[in-house]
C-alpha cells in the first residue's frame, strides 16, 4: 500500500474502522460528514455516547505513529464539528437536529499502519479529550 495515493489509503483506513467499530458493537451513524468549517471521519454510537473517530492511515511511522498527527487543536475542531453534526446533521432516519445521548460525547480517534507486505496494524484510542 506504499504507493497508494493518500485519499484512497484514507478510505481503506476509514472502511477498515468502521468495520472495527461495528464489530465492536457501535453503531455507525455518519461517514465523511462534511460542512463549511471541517469533516468528521465517523461519528458513531457507544451505548448511548456519540462518539467522534478521527481516523489516520500511513503507510509507514516515517514521520510518526498515525495517532501523532492528531493534535489537540484538532481535537478542539473535532469538538466544534461535533456541536455542528448535533445541530444540522442530517440523516435519512431522522430530522434536522440532534441532542446528545445521555452518554455523552467522546472523541476517540483509530490509528491505522499498513505497512507494505504486513498485516494492517490499528490502535484505537477511546476518550482522547
């Protein structure tokens, strides 16, 4: 996967986390949901917690574990986007609008590594705010 250019390394790192996550039990809400202020990779529900999963994909730890990239100015932006989903999301089940679950909120994100002729490696780091 070395050579793959970085948007479909990204989608096979966000189907592989979906798949992590409904196999774990949460249930996929919104995929790449997008608005003028950013993107949320996944949000997801964790027994009544919406949770917001930034997934990062590499192909190699040349600059660092996937997991690093994530910084804590990001995780603000997750914040805000999270707010904004809850506001104006929109899916075809439900209305405008959204409250939060009594759950909460969490933002967790899932590192991924596929490292050219190895297995993918992923780490999920739960409630990184």
């Amino acid at each position: 996967m070395d050579s793959l250019p970085s948007r479909i390394l990204g989608d096979y790192g966000e189907r592989l986390a979906c798949r992590y996550l409904t196999d774990r039990g949460l249930t996929v809400l919104d995929r790449n949901w997008r608005c003028a202020r950013g993107e949320i990779d996944i949000v997801a529900e964790d027994g009544g917690c919406i949770v917001i999963c930034e997934v990062k994909t590499r192909s190699s730890e040349q600059f660092g574990a996937p997991f690093e990239a994530v910084t804590q100015r990001k995780v603000r932006r997750l914040r805000r986007l999270a707010g904004l989903w809850l506001e104006t999301g929109r899916s075809p089940a439900e209305g405008t609008g959204r409250s939060v679950a009594p759950g909460g909120l969490r933002i967790d994100v899932i590192s991924i590594l596929c490292a050219p002729g190895a297995p993918a490696r992923l780490e999920h780091l739960r409630g990184v705010s």
